[in-house]
C-alpha cells in the first residue's frame, strides 16, 4: 500500500531575499532529495502591497494563479489554506510577525536571528504553547546533509572529544559605499555582524559542542568584544569565545564575524584528540569537509574528503522537518529545539552587553 505524502501549505512574509531563496527551494521536487513523504505548496504570499506579492508570485513562485497574493501579513494568517507561516522579514519584526501568526493558531519557522532579545523568545515560546502550535527557527544549516554527516562522525566518537572549535562567517559589504539605511548598518533593523552573521558561526559550536553527550547540555562561560563602526555605531568587527566546562567536556568554541572582510576558508575547524574536521566556505551552506586522523603519536595519517551535492540552494531541507514535525504533532524539531534557540539569543545578548551594542529605543518589544 502507497502512502500520498503530506502536502504542507505554507504561508510566506515578506517578499525579499531571503524569502526568495526559501521559496525557489520550496518548489524543487522533494524526490530530487529523496524525500517521498512531504510535497510542499506555496498558499499564500504576504507583502506591503498585493502588487508586490503579485510580482513576487510571478517572478519566483512561477506564476502559479493558485497562489493568493495578499497586501497585508494578517490576511495571510487568518487563511484557512494555510498551514505554516514562513517568517522573511527583519529580524527587529521577527518578535510581532510571530506572535501574530501564533496568535492566528498558525506553525511557525521564523528566520534567524530570532529575536532580538532573549526575553522577546521567552515570550513567543509561552504563546506557541498557549496555543498549542509548532514553532522554529530557520536555522537551516542544521538539517544540511553535510551536517548531518558531520555530526554522525562527531557522535561516533573516532575522533575522540572535541577540544577546540574555531569558525569565523565574514563577508564584505563595502560598507563605506552603501546607504546608511542598508540592513547591514541600520541598528533600528538590528544591523551589524553579530545578528545578522553571528547565529552561523554559533550553530557550529552548537552542534559540535553544546550537543556533545559530555556537555550535558550546560550553558557555556561567554567572553565577547566588538569593535563598532563610526558610520551608524553597529558593529563591524565581533568575535566572541564559549568555554564548555560545566558537564564532563572541556571545550572551546572561538568565533567571530565581520561585515568588511572576506569569508575565511575552511570557515569551521573542529580540533579533536584524535583529528581535525575542516568544513569549506561558506559555512552556511557548505558542500565539502575533510576529516584528518592522527596516530598516537599525532602525526596526520590519514585524510577524508566528502563532497554534498543536490538540487537546490539548502532550504528546504528545513521545510522538510517543519512539515514531518507538524504531521507527527510536535510542538518542536529534534535537531534545532527550542533550548538552541535560548541559548543562541542568550549568547548574543550578553555579547552585545559586554560589546556596549544597545538597540534604539524601541526596538524591542519585550524587556522585563
């Protein structure tokens, strides 16, 4: 007997970048992954105007007429077709843009960073249990292929533990040749490359490190600096270091981002006892790793290379663990559950405070 797989409806917010990228990737074959029991649909667009989504619709949704095209996010929410909310905007709209799609009984997979503030997460976590909805952040990397082999190889211990990990997300903005206004600069839409780059060094520590068994999942000893540019006083330049030494691992995680420098590349090295992973730029997405093993005495002696290809840029990889979590009637993934989410927006609040990194007034929603 042949079971029809689950088709998932998403609703989309926002109609930029990163929603494009999302929903190009919504619209690849899932069997091109070998996924047979989810299909997903795009239902419903939301943009600031119904032209708008209209455009979006036709220029990367492939013009399906099927698609509704609303000029507001609440039309998307209160549709009955719709079964997720796909949450593209801003992170500084991230905490209202969710709330209200929890409010409307919709599940949620909202973009990183999350929210501004760990008491904004707190917040939207009581609602989605309130009312009793899925809830996600789109951390993307997480579900990749490549990191699910990473951390296969982590977990089966030949390596030994972990000792130090070092990943560094980088890109160059040209930041002197840009609009004040850009994301990357604007501290009222959360600018800077703690937020905005941050969360992709952060997920690697996270899973080799925070995940480990001997971690016991504790919270880890924070040390941050940044360095600010004089243009709009965001930070350009952020590096910050995770001490794992509360369970039975004793890990370091040295990580930084920049907003005016190239990517490094391998952009993630895991030092272990017994060897070394070396995951290749850009770490958001990676497509090759190599593993070096040692030998007692800590000579290389052997070395793994391992290539990922597959159709599509890696976002629906995500979109596939929303869609089973919400058939088997989770409330949250596995692999990327709400305790990561806490600890990353805890991470980047107490950097942002030992960096001096203040939001404008208003920003955020929730802090007390």
């Amino acid at each position: 007997m042949t079971t029809e797989p689950l088709v998932f409806r998403w609703g989309i917010i926002s109609t930029g970048q990163i929603a494009t990228a999302f929903v190009k990737d919504l619209l690849v074959d899932p069997k091109t992954r070998d996924v047979h029991d989810v299909v997903h649909k795009v239902a419903a667009v939301g943009s600031r105007s119904v032209a708008s989504a209209e455009k979006f619709i036709s220029t990367v949704a492939g013009g399906d007429k099927a698609i509704k095209a609303y000029g507001t996010y609440e039309e998307v929410y209160a549709d009955k077709d719709v079964d997720a909310i796909y949450i593209g905007t801003p992170h500084t709209y991230h905490y209202i843009n969710a709330l209200d799609a929890i409010k409307a009984k919709k599940h949620v997979l909202c973009e990183k960073p999350v929210t501004c503030n760990l008491l904004e997460l707190k917040a939207l976590l009581a609602a989605a249990k309130e009312n009793g909805v899925f809830f996600m952040e789109a951390v993307w990397t997480r579900f990749q292929p490549l990191s699910l082999e990473v951390k296969r190889i982590i977990d089966s211990g030949a390596l030994g533990a972990p000792v130090v990990l070092s990943a560094d997300l980088s890109g160059d903005f040209d930041i002197n040749n840009i609009p004040r206004t850009h994301r990357i600069l604007d501290p009222a839409l959360g600018g800077g490359a703690l937020l905005d780059l941050g969360p992709y060094p952060l997920v690697w520590a996270i899973m080799a490190l925070f995940e480990h068994l001997a971690n016991k999942l504790t919270i880890p000893k924070i040390s941050g600096s940044m360095l600010m540019t004089p243009l709009t006083n965001v930070d350009s330049n952020t590096s910050f270091t995770l001490n794992f030494d509360q369970g039975d691992l004793r890990a370091q995680a040295v990580l930084s981002c920049s907003i005016n420098a190239k990517r490094l590349t391998p952009g993630v090295s895991i030092r272990f006892e017994k060897g070394i992973i070396h995951i290749q730029s850009p770490i958001y997405c990676p497509k090759e790793f190599t593993v070096e093993y040692f030998n007692q005495s800590g000579a290389s002696v052997r070395e793994e290379k391992r290539v990922f290809e597959y159709v599509g840029g890696g976002w629906h990889f995500q979109a596939d663990e929303v869609a089973r979590c919400v058939r088997d009637g989770k409330l949250e993934s596995d692999l990327w559950g709400h305790n990561k989410s806490l600890l990353e927006v805890h991470v980047f609040d107490e950097v942002r405070k030992q960096g001096g990194y203040v939001f404008p007034p208003g920003i955020e929603k929730v802090t007390q």
